[in-house]
C-alpha cells in the first residue's frame, strides 16, 4: 500500500502539473477578442481625466452620454445637473469650471456621479452602480466599444443652417454667417467676425487644443451642440441633434441625410444655391510671380489654364475637396517650386500628380472608375504620359483680346483677379462640351473577325451598338463630353496606340503572333481581341455573353457538305 | 518465409499458432491483391498522403525498436558491461529480424520493389537522405547478419568458420553501431525537406537528433520487453548465465533508458525554445504534443528511475512498454498524425484494415521467424561445444570475442 | 539522361576534379539557376477559367480522355488537385474580399529552380533541364514517393493503381516536346485563349510582370509569386488578390529544398569517422581498466597461497622439536629403571 | 561553361558522390591504420 503511494506520487503529480500547463497554455493560447464589433456605441466617453495628472490607480470610467441624457429628460431634468454654466454657456467638463487638482476633480466626480445613483435608488428608480462597486465603473475590459463616425458639414447642411429661419444673423447683416463663423483679432485678442473671411473650421481648429484655439472636437462641440440646445430649450420644432448618438451615431446621421435630401428635393431644380464666400464664378491658374516671393523664379511661360470654378462647387460637397489648407489661391503654398506650407508639392505637381485625389488629374482619373468609363479606361495604362492635344484641353490658348497683340502671355503681363475671371469666362464660354463622333453611317455597323475561322463561323461585332452604347454613356455628363469632344477619341478605346482616325488601322498590322520576344509586353492578335472584348465586359460589369461562352460570340462551325 | 510458418503450425496446433496461421493466410491473401489490384486495391494512399502506415508503423517504428540491436552489442563490447553479453545474441537477432522484416514490408509500399537495390547498383542519388538511409540500412543488415551467423554455424557445428567471424565482432559492432547513428538520425533528417508540410510542434532541425536519441531509448526498452515475452514464453531454452543475468541486463538498461529518455526530453524542450514555438502548445495539436511529451516521455522516465531505485521488476516493464509505445507514438505523430496538418479533414489519411492486416502479418512472420530460430539455435544459451570460453577466468561468455578481438586486431 | 553505377560514381566524380569542375565550382558558391531557362508567367486577373489550358494539356501530352469533358465548367465548383491522368486543373474562388467577381488560377508543377524532388530522389529519376522543365525518368524510378513528400506544392502524383510499373505522373513543362521541336509552345500556353499564360525565359518573364505591376497600379498585389519562393521557380504569378486567396500557401519561405537537408547530410561523414575512432577508445580504455582489475585479483591470490605456506612450514618444525623431545624423556626414563633395578639385587 | 554549377542541386550531387566514396575509404583506412598503430603491442590483450 505504501510503496503503491510512493510509486505513484512522482508520476501523478506530473500528470496533474501537465494537466494544469495543458489548460493554462490552452487559455494563454487563444486570443479572439471579448467585444463583438456591434456592439459599439457613439457615446461612449472614456473618463481618464486623472491620467493628466499620472498614473492612474484604477482603469478609466466607460461613461455612456445618451445613456445619461435620456434618464434626465425623463426626469425632466436638463443639462445643468451635470455641467456648471460660465459666461452664460455650459462648460462642457463635468461639474466644474476649470480642471483643479486631481484630489478635487476625483472629489467631483465621486460625490457627484456616486450621489445622483444614490439619491435615484433611494427613491426607488433604477439607477447606476452605488458607492463601492469601484470596478462597475472603473471597468478594466469593457464590453461595448466606441462606434463613434465622424460627421461632417456639407454644403446641403451649410444651407439648411443658413436658411434656417431660427439662427438669425445676430447683427443687421441679412445673411446669418456671423452666427457661426468667426477668426481670431489679434490686436483685440477677441474672436471677431469679419464679412468675406469665412472659412473651414478645421483651419483653425485643429486635431488637437493649440494655445487657446479650442481643438476642432471641442469647438464644434460648444458651437454646435450648445446652439442645439438653446433651441431645444426655446421650443423650437426643427432642432439638430444634441445627443452624441445623432451626429455621431449610424441611425442618427442617416436621419439627417434623409431631412437633406427633403430640403434637395424643393429647391428649384434641385440646386443648392452656393456659398457665399464671394468666390469667383471663372478662375484663371496662372503663376503670379508676386507670389513666388522673394526668390522669384521666371515663371515657366505656359499656357494658364481657363477654371470653371462654379461648376465644380456644384460637383464637390464642400471646399476642402480642393482647397484642403485654407481657401487661397493654390499658388500659395504650391509655388513653382514647391514651399514648406504646400509640403513642398510644386505647383505643377498640385495640378497634375494622380497619386492623388486633390490635384485636377487625381480627381478626374477617379471619375473614369464609373462602370460607363471603365470599359476603355481600365485598360489604358496609369503612366503614359497623355499626348499634346490632351494637354491643350485644359492649357488653351489666351484670346488675343487679352494678350495686347503679343504672341503669348509673359511674366509682365499681371491681370487683377477680376481681369483673370472675365478672361476665363471667355476661354470656356466656347468650349464644345458633347463627345465628338463620327457620322452614324461612317462607324461600321459590324466587324467581321476571321482570326479563328479554323475552328469556329467568323465572328461578328455589333461594333456600331457598341460605340453608340459608349457614346450613350458619356451622356449630360460634361466631364466625359469635354474630354472625348474630339471626333475619333471615343475610338481609341479600343483602336488604341494609333491617332484617331476615321479608318484606324487593322489590329493585325500590330497583333501577329504571341510571345515575341522583342515586344514582351505586345499580345498576340487572338489575345488583343479576346483582352479588348472581355476585358472590357469585365470592367463595365456586362454579364452577357460570358467570357467562357464561345459560341455567344464564334457561332458553331458549320459542317461542310461531303 | 511463409512456407516456414506453415511447416511450423502443421507440426503444433497451440492457440497461438491457430491464430498465427489465421494472420497469415490473410496476409497471404492481401500480399495477391497488393500485387495485381496495385497500392490503390489494399491502401488509402492518396497523391496528398504518399506514406501511410507501411511506412510510419513498418519502417520507422521497425527501424527504431530494431536498435536494440546495437545499443546491447554497443554496451556489451564497446563499453565493456560484460555482464550483459547474454543479451546480446537475442538483441542482435531481433535487429536482424527487425530489419529484414522493415526491408520486407518496403517490397509492399514501394512501387517497383524489384528495383530497390537501384540506388546502389545502377544510378545513386547522393542528394537524398533516403539514399543515406537505405545505404545504411543496406549494409548494416549484412553486419547484423554476419553478427548473427555464429549462433546459426554453431548450430550446424561448423566451429572453424564460427571462430572467424566471431573474430570481427569488434570491428563489426563499431560498424554496427556507426551505421545505426546515421541511419537512425536520418530517418529523421528525411522530414527535413518539408517544413511547410509537418507541423511547427513536430518539425525542427533536431529531427535527426531526436529520431537518434529516441531511438536509443527505444533500443534499451525493446530489450527489456523481449527478454520478459521470451521469459515467458521461451524459459526452457535458457541457460543458467542467461537467467543468471537477465535481471542484471533488466536493472542496467532501465538506468539507461531513464538517462537516455531524460536527455531525450531535455532536447525536445530545446527544440521548441529554439524555433520559439511555445504559442502553439495552446492548440489542439499543442495538447497532443504535450501528451507525447509528458506522457510517453516524461513519465516513462520517471518510472523507470523509480523502479531502479525500488528494484522493482514489474515496474520496469511497464515502463519499457509505455516507452516503446511512446516512440511508436512519436513515430506516427511525424510520419501521419502531424504530416499534412494544413490539409482539410476529407483529405487526410487514414489506413485502411488491409494496410494495418498487412502490418500485422509481417509482425507475426518476425515472431514465427523468431521463434523458429530461437527454439533451435543457441540464442538464449551457449552451444556446448563452445561452452569453454564461457568459463574462462572471470567473466561471462564474452571472453572469446574479447580474444578474438585481439587477434581481429592483433595482425 | 547518363546513368551511373557506383563505381561510375568514383569515375564521374574522378573526372571532376581532373576537369578541375570543384575548382571552378569552388569559385562559384552561389546558384542562380540555368540562365537561359524558359518558364511561364500566369495572370490571374486575365485568366477566364475556360479550362482550355487543361484540354491542351491533355492532348499534347496524350493523356487519357477526361470524366468529364473540358467545356463542362460544372468540374470547377468543386476544387480539384492534378493525379495521374491530369498534369493541370484550374481552380476557381469566389467571393474574395476585393474582387469583383471570382478569381481563377491554374495549378501545376512549378519546377522550381532547386527541385525538392530531385533532392529527394535517391536515383536520380528527376532532372531539372537547362531549358527550365523538371522531368522524371520512369527507367529507375522505384516509387518510393519520397518525391511527393518532398515537393512543398504537392505537385507529383503516382499511378497507385498500377500494380507493378506505377509511373510518377507530372507537368514537364513539355520540355520533351519543345526540345524535340514538336512543340513551340507548352501544351497549356499554346491554348491559352488571352495570354493569362505567357511562355519565355524567366529573366524575361520577371520584367513583364514589374512592367505591368507598374502600368497598373492597384492592380496587381506587388508580388511575383516564385520570383524567390523555396529558391525561386520557373512558374512565376501574378494576382489582383492576395496568393493566399486562391489557394496558394505564402508561407514556405525562400529556403530551397536542397538547403534544408544539407546540414543533416554534412553530419554524415563526421559520424562515419569520429564514431569508430570514439568508439574504439572507449574499448580501449574499458579494456585496459578490466585488465589491470584482472592483475590486482592475481596478485591477491599468490599473496594468500604463500601466506598459507610460511604457515605450514611454521607447524612442521613445531611438530619435529616436540617429537624429540618425547623421546628423549622415554630414553631417560627407561635408563633409571634399569638403575633402580641394579641396585635391589646387590643387597 | 560545363564546369560551373548552376544549381545547388547539381553542385551537392557532385560533392556529395565524393564525399561518400571518401567515407567508405576512410572507414577502411582507419581500421587498417589502427592496426598498423597497435600491430607491435607486446600485450595484445589492451587495445
């Protein structure tokens, strides 16, 4: 009996030790996270006040806002039972002015978020940890995370507040801007609002608190949400949101595109009236060597470039599409030669680079994504350089009128903005803005492919219908139309790497046979048809025929007679 | 070989030889299908799985509890444990039979089993461990042969040629003992090529050392667990050295076992830290290798340290039996359970009841081969025409190798 | 292909060094691969999955007819892996996050630069060709299927239901055919309705596939998949969707199969001479350790026998002096008797 | 050209070939060198 204990300690125990190690491991072992991603919420606020201050003793409180606010409407309670008012506008800080010394604001926090529970139990609601249950709070591994979607101002939204019969200006200027926009006196050290200069918030404001500019989250925050709220409290009907959950919430920003799209529906002609930032209707981008400062290089004598500034406001949902500094001119931070401000991106590279979606190329490459464009333009390589004609669409001509019998536009020459947009106005005033085709009966109905008569009944293209079905595409889109107003430019989607031309080339001349080591990168003629055909079927989402259904496209070779 | 076991089952009608001769005919049977149906007809090999149990179970376990072979030669000559040299003769003729049988069973799994000597006859290989390996186990079944002919020569009483081949026995248990590192190691060194395809847990550039160490422990084991079957069922062939030593033979192999099994276990410990492996053990296969390795390693050892300590017998075995399943374990870990462990479920491997029926016959052929050979040569007692050297001064019957050796050596 | 006993083994190898070939070899240590080697470039953004590639297939190499015909493109819902009767399948996935519809690749023998079956094959039956193909030799092959084992793709397949002369069955690249001028084209490239397979040398071949990662940004993944996998290989891809996504595995690493057992076969030779070396000394000195325990057991004993002599001598003389000394006493004894009797007859 | 290796693959298999003929000499060789080391001996019982 004892010598069976003795024998069987040593191993048992290493069973058990193996046991342990086996489940411990298995537990160290897996990882999958313990939040489900839907359950995030928008007001979700991590307090973590005290971290400024150094290490915290326990994890931050996970405060749920809306959560809060819904139980004080019922209570018919409002927001000053948890943010003190100072100079007539609630501090958004809970409880207290200023932020003091870490004891007191623990102090606030505790009493006053602790008590409240206490109060509501005692009176028999339902209501929030009470005192002691620290980790209720000071939840270490929350279960819900933050879904908070950032909002953003458009133009539809810009209107709606500058329309909005309720946010009256505030001095006799007709027009309300006052209300919400404003830039920073120096000399007065107050914020002021000057007519003309309204901007983007975010110029100011920016990610995070600078000095005494507000961080664009706080800013926002006062500015909008408090404006909400007076309302709220004058019994307006029509209010924004104040809850975190309605700007910042899914179900909440879907309510205020939906109320957009309403107010879109009764404007005339669906137009939303621009904004009045006296921006020019025509811009003309020419290098003005004041602007290249001191170092002032002779500017490069180009042909400027005739910007038809209204249109794209109406294209773009707000400024900073294009103009994402500030609203100057873009010369003043993309100098010739690039400056600090403008990341050093030169001008020419702020006008033309594709990497991006804010220069004038970048945006209108990302256009020819749209299934109508991508037939052709999918297969077009993304670094060929675009031949000359392309280049003139946009870098036309000055009209004599403006260049004083000189042959071209010179450094010397400095038009006053108002000079430039007239002149733009009459540069694109001409402009033929419908695609350019060739005469219905000049496009060959069909194209006959006998590449493949070995095998299968030649193959017929419905080559007119195609070219039709692509013109239909570029249809009021103005875009397109301008770009393809050429007459032959619609052709070269396919007949591509030759001028256009009325009879373009045969694709034989160029297609022979695969493989052919001195053009590695030229297809074969089957593999040019099939990749033009397919390729672009493909890209435009056409499902019919399908690329492996032969016979849709070489009908079955007929059997000759014996 | 067959035509053996039925002479020997018509003579005598045990249960055992019942059973035997069962297995037989059904191997029988299954060797015709093999052969005219193709792999396809009897295994579940697939073009994912190549090798299934002919070669996890018949070669690689085959192999590695054939070491006995020369782990007993080894301790014995080279290291001079005389008193083990009565173990020996059945060490050696296990290994050989081990190896003839793992040679056997490759004529089952290999395509074209004809052509087996290609790689050293007609056009080698050298690139591939499989050609080390099969160099290796090539000659080192003609040593073991020639290592074993003196018990056959003594029974058929030629004592001159006898006498000369024990004169090698030196010089062909360092053979012995050097093609069985390499060999055994390789076997190993063969998963090497496929670190994509076996899992992290299993796969390591020690894998020829693990094979090597484990296959030591696996050795000594083997021995132990022979010699308590022959006990049983062979006593009345033994000689008094024999059973005089054989718990001598019991107790020194368990103390090595435990040591080789500690060492064994201290280096598959290396061999995770080494590629950094310790987040795998928290999966399934992680659970498993744990097994393996706590179980059939670990505690084995820690038994057989035990069972030394308390001198206890019975303990001991149990111990050789769980380390030899724990090899076989590993073996098939390697070979099958953790080969292929990306594949999905429907495309893994499992053999099928003709493969493990095949299995199964070469076993029981070894056992009748044995058997035969044991009940009428002198393995577990010495021939008494050449009992003289056994009683020379001092020690066992090793003298005349000892001698010999010197002679081997001496001109 | 030349075949070589062991002992044309010795010769070859002989030869070498008269040739001087380990001295040139010593000069080059690192391998780049046949220069001149052809490959296949596979675009799996152009590729329609027809399955043309495997009719082709089929027919220049004479393989046996399909289950199913090749324009049933049913076979493709399920994923297939080549066997015996097929050197190539193409496999289609769909719903890949980021593609627009499903996303086809072909699968076949990739043949690499450093070929593990050929590492692995204890004959020799594989070959990597100058002109880039893998092939196998059915003349020596033993089908031991430590090939399959070996290749990191799974490429080789074996005729399992041949009962005696089973082949090992596997894309060749159609080097047999192309060299023997019946092909100029593999079979699979040759049927390739729009070049998703380009066939040339893979300096070349690598060049295309930057030249059209470059014209297509966002495109392509930036990756030429068996530009360095396991060494590199004559097969090269491109993909507008992660490798991973069409079933191929992106974790085997650059590291070629003849790398990874080179260490284990560099041990070799060490073993095979230290061991007996090692060994020996070990008898040696158990030897000599058991001989002198030998002399010290004989030494013991003639010290016991002599002991045991003195001893004896010792007990004899004891024994002599004690005789004498009865007998005298006897001899004096007998004398005053004979006195005593003298004197009673005188009175 | 012929002598230079361009593959790992074909240089092992060269190296390698010698190297196991080289094995199989040196075995031998040591044996019969350890016989030429111990062959005067006067005790042939030490080895």
């Amino acid at each position: 009996m004892k010598r069976g204990r003795l024998l069987f300690r040593w191993p048992g125990s290493l069973l058990v030790c193996a046991a342990i190690s086996i489940i411990c491991i298995k537990a160290y072992g897996k990882k999958e996270p313990l939040i489900t991603p839907e359950s995030g919420r928008p007001d979700l606020v991590t307090i973590d006040t005290l971290a400024a201050f150094g290490k915290l003793e326990l994890p931050p409180v996970t405060f749920f806002h809306d959560k809060h606010t819904e139980v004080l409407l019922k209570e018919k309670k409002d927001c000053k039972t948890c943010h003190l008012v100072e100079e007539d506008k609630l501090s958004l800080t809970f409880k207290r002015s200023k932020a003091t010394r870490p004891a007191e604001i623990k102090q606030i926090y505790h009493s006053n978020c602790i008590g409240c529970h206490m109060e509501m139990a005692a009176a028999g609601k339902k209501s929030g940890p009470p005192d002691g249950m620290c980790r209720s709070c000071h939840n270490a591994e929350p279960k819900v995370t933050v879904a908070r979607l950032d909002f953003e101002v458009n133009k539809i939204l810009h209107y709606r507040h500058v329309s909005s019969k309720n946010i009256p200006s505030k001095t006799t200027d007709k027009d309300n801007c006052n209300r919400c926009h404003h830039v920073y006196d120096k000399e007065a050290k107050k914020i002021v609002y000057v007519k003309g200069k309204e901007a983007t918030c975010g110029y100011c404001h920016l990610e995070k608190q600078k000095d005494d500019v507000k961080s664009l989250r706080l800013a926002s925050h006062v500015e909008c949400v408090l404006c909400h709220l007076d309302l709220a409290n004058k019994e307006v009907k029509e209010i924004g949101p104040y809850v975190c959950g309605g700007c910042h919430g899914k179900d909440g920003q879907a309510l205020v595109a939906k109320k957009n799209q309403e107010v879109v529906a009764k404007l005339p002609n669906k137009e939303i009236p621009r904004l009045k930032a006296d921006q020019p209707d025509f811009a003309l981008i020419t290098l003005d060597p004041k602007l290249e400062g001191a170092k002032a290089v002779k500017p490069v004598v180009m042909n400027p470039v005739a910007f038809d500034h209204k249109a794209h406001e109406k294209y773009n949902d707000s400024c900073q599409v294009c103009h994402h500094k500030n609203l100057d001119s873009c010369q003043t931070c993309h100098s010739l030669l690039g400056k600090k401000e403008g990341g050093s991106v030169r001008f020419e590279a702020a006008m033309h680079l594709r990497a991006t979606n804010q220069s004038c190329l970048g945006c209108h490459g990302e256009k020819q994504a749209a299934l109508s464009c991508a037939g052709c333009h999918s297969h077009m390589d993304k670094i060929r350089r675009p031949d000359d004609a392309t280049c003139r669409q946009c870098h036309m001509p000055l009209p004599k009128t403006v260049l004083q019998g000189r042959g071209e536009i010179r450094d010397d020459v400095v038009l006053t903005p108002k000079q430039k947009s007239g002149v733009a106005e009459v540069m694109l005033k001409g402009r033929n803005m419908k695609p350019g085709v060739y005469a219905v009966e000049d496009i060959p109905e069909k194209a006959v492919i006998r590449a493949l008569v070995d095998q299968y009944e030649p193959a017929e293209m419905p080559h007119r219908k195609i070219v039709l079905t692509l013109l239909k595409g570029m249809k009021d889109n103005q875009l397109a139309g301008y770009f393809h107003s050429e007459q032959g430019t619609i052709c070269q989607g396919c007949h591509h790497n030759s001028p256009a031309a009325k009879k373009p080339p045969r694709c034989e001349n160029c297609h022979g046979k695969p493989f052919d080591p001195r053009q590695p990168n030229r297809p074969g003629l089957q593999a040019a048809f099939h990749g033009e055909c397919m390729g672009c079927h493909k890209a435009m989402k056409i499902p019919k025929p399908a690329a492996t259904a032969c016979t849709e496209c070489h009908k079955e070779k007929k059997k000759e007679p014996a | 070989m067959s035509t053996e076991q039925t002479a020997v089952k018509k003579t005598l009608l045990t249960p055992f030889n019942v059973v035997a001769g069962i297995i037989v005919l059904i191997g029988v049977a299954i060797t015709f299908l093999r052969f005219t149906k193709g792999l396809a007809g009897v295994t579940n090999l697939s073009d994912n799985n190549p090798w299934g149990i002919w070669i996890g179970f018949d070669l690689l376990c085959g192999v590695a509890l054939a070491a006995g072979g020369y782990t007993t030669s080894a301790a014995c000559y080279v290291f001079g444990l005389k008193r083990y040299h009565s173990a020996v003769r059945p060490a050696i003729l296990t290994a050989f039979l081990g190896y003839s049988l793992v040679v056997l069973a490759l004529h089952y799994d290999v395509g074209r089993p004809w052509r087996l000597p290609y790689p050293f006859f007609v056009q080698p290989g050298p690139t591939s461990v499989l050609f080390e390996v099969g160099l290796c186990v090539f000659l080192y079944l003609i040593t073991l042969f020639i290592e074993w002919t003196p018990a056959c020569l003594e029974w058929l009483g030629y004592k001159k040629a006898r006498n000369i081949i024990v004169n090698m026995t030196l010089a062909l248990t360092i053979f012995g003992v050097v093609l069985s590192t390499m060999h055994q190691s390789s076997l190993g060194a063969l998963f090497l090529i496929a670190p994509s395809k076996l899992h992290p847990l299993w796969y390591s550039t020690y894998l020829p050392l693990f094979f090597f160490v484990s296959s030591i422990a696996a050795g000594l084991s083997m021995v132990i667990f022979e010699g308590t079957l022959s006990h049983r069922y062979m006593h009345h062939k033994m000689d008094e050295t024999y059973l005089a030593e054989h718990d001598h033979v019991t107790f020194g192999f368990a103390k090595g076992a435990a040591l080789v099994l500690a060492c064994y276990f201290c280096l598959k410990v290396v061999g995770i830290t080494m590629d950094n492996n310790w987040d795998y053990l928290g999966t399934g296969f992680g659970a498993w290798f744990l097994l393996e390795l706590l179980g059939f390693v670990a505690l084995p050892c820690l038994l057989y340290a035990m069972a030394v300590r308390e001198r206890n017998l019975r303990l001991i075995r149990w111990s050789a039996v769980l380390t030899v399943l724990g090899i076989v374990l590993n073996r098939f870990n390697v070979c099958l359970v953790a080969f292929n462990w990306q594949l999905p479920r429907a495309d893994r491997y499992f053999p099928s009841w003709m493969e493990i029926a095949i299995s199964i016959f070469i076993v029981t052929v070894g056992l009748l081969v044995f058997r035969f050979i044991a009940s009428r040569m002198p393995i577990f007692y010495e021939h008494p025409a050449h009992k003289e050297h056994g009683l020379e001064p001092g020690h066992g019957g090793q003298a005349p190798e000892v001698k010999s050796a010197g002679h081997g050596f001496g001109h | 292909m030349r075949r070589r006993t062991f002992l044309g083994l010795l010769g070859a190898a002989g030869a070498g060094i008269v040739l001087g070939k380990s001295a040139h070899a010593g000069g080059n240590k690192q391998f780049e691969g046949y220069p001149e080697s052809f490959g296949v470039l596979f675009d799996a953004t152009r590729c329609i999955g027809c399955r043309k590639c495997e009719a082709g297939c089929n027919k220049v190499n004479e393989l046996p007819a399909p289950d199913r015909p090749f324009d049933d493109l049913k076979v493709l819902d399920v994923k297939r892996r080549t066997n015996a009767k097929t050197y190539t399948v193409v496999n289609r996935y769909d719903n890949i996050p980021g593609a627009a519809g499903p996303v086809y690749r072909k699968f076949q023998c990739n043949h690499c630069l450093e070929p593990a079956c050929a590492s692995s094959c204890f004959v020799r039956a594989y070959t990597k060709t100058k002109q880039g193909g893998v092939i196998w030799d059915s003349s020596v092959c033993v089908g031991c299927r430590y090939c399959m084992i070996a290749c990191p793709f799974d490429v080789p397949t074996f005729e399992y239901s041949e009962p005696l002369t089973p082949r090992i069955r596997k894309c060749t690249l159609c080097s047999p055919l192309i060299t023997s001028g019946k092909l100029a084209v593999p079979g699979c490239v040759g049927a390739c309705p729009n070049e998703s397979l380009v066939y040339g040398k893979r300096a070349e071949l690598i060049k295309i596939a930057r030249e059209r990662i470059r014209m297509f940004p966002g495109r392509y993944v930036d990756h030429i998949y068996g530009e360095r996998e396991v060494g590199g290989t004559n097969w090269l891809y491109l993909s507008g969707v992660p490798f991973k996504a069409i079933g191929m595995r992106e974790d085997l690493g650059t590291t070629s199969a003849p790398e990874l057992t080179s260490g284990a076969l560099a041990t070799v030779p060490v073993i095979a001479v230290t061991w007996p070396v090692l060994l020996t000394g070990i008898y040696a000195v158990s030897k000599r350790r058991e001989k002198i325990a030998r002399e010290e057991r004989l030494q013991a004993v003639t010290k016991v026998q002599e002991e045991a002599k003195a001893k004896l001598a010792q007990a004899k003389a004891q024994a002599e002096a004690d005789k004498k000394a009865t007998v005298e006493r006897e001899v004096k004894k007998a004398l005053e008797q004979a006195a005593k009797a003298k004197t009673t007859e005188g009175a | 050209m012929e002598n230079t290796f361009y593959s790992l693959q074909e240089f092992m298999l060269h190296t390698k070939s010698l190297v196991y003929i080289l094995m199989g000499g040196m075995i031998l060789g040591i044996l019969g060198f350890w016989l030429y080391l111990t062959g005067r001996d006067e005790d042939k019982d030490i080895k």
